[in-house]
C-alpha cells in the first residue's frame, strides 16, 4: 500500500508541473503530457481501492473471495492503462 501511495504523490507531482509547464507554453504535446500524467494519477486510485477491497476488514488477513476483488481491480487498473482497452497491455500479461 505504501508503494502505491508514493507513486500517486509522485503522478501527481508530475500531473501538476506539467498542466502548469502546458498552460505557460502552449504546445499541444505538452497538454497531451498532461493528460497522461493525469490519467496515470487516477490509474493509481483503482490500485488503491483494489488494495482496500482485496483486505477483509477487521481481520487484516486475506479472504479468498477478497482475493477476486483485489485481482479484478488490478485488471480494471491494467485495461485503463493500456488505453482503455486496446490490446497492447492485456496481450502482454
């Protein structure tokens, strides 16, 4: 989980330098820099809720059922990656 967190703080570091680095420029390369940084940011909530519902609450242990939500989320954030579903990153896992 602390993994997670630090790869969102640092997504979204590089969100906001590069909107700030597109709204002084200009340059439509650098808003579409942007963009994909932002969307890696939000990638990085689906790694989260996935991570919060693949943990029983109250138990701290895994349930196997938990087990399914936390893989699924972890698809949803791999199909959002890979630009909504195209097949480059399904085909590659």
């Amino acid at each position: 989980m602390l993994t997670i967190v630090i790869a969102f703080g640092a997504n979204l570091l590089v969100a906001v330098a590069k909107s700030v680095a597109a709204a002084l420029t200009g340059p439509a390369s650098m808003t579409a820099e942007a963009a994909h940084s932002w969307a890696d940011t939000s990638n990085e909530v689906f790694l989260i809720i996935a991570d919060k519902r693949g943990v029983a609450s109250g138990s701290g242990k895994i349930d196997s059922s938990m087990s399914v939500k936390r893989r699924f989320g972890g698809f949803c954030s791999l199909l959002r990656r890979s630009g909504s579903g195209r097949l480059g990153g399904p085909c590659s896992v």
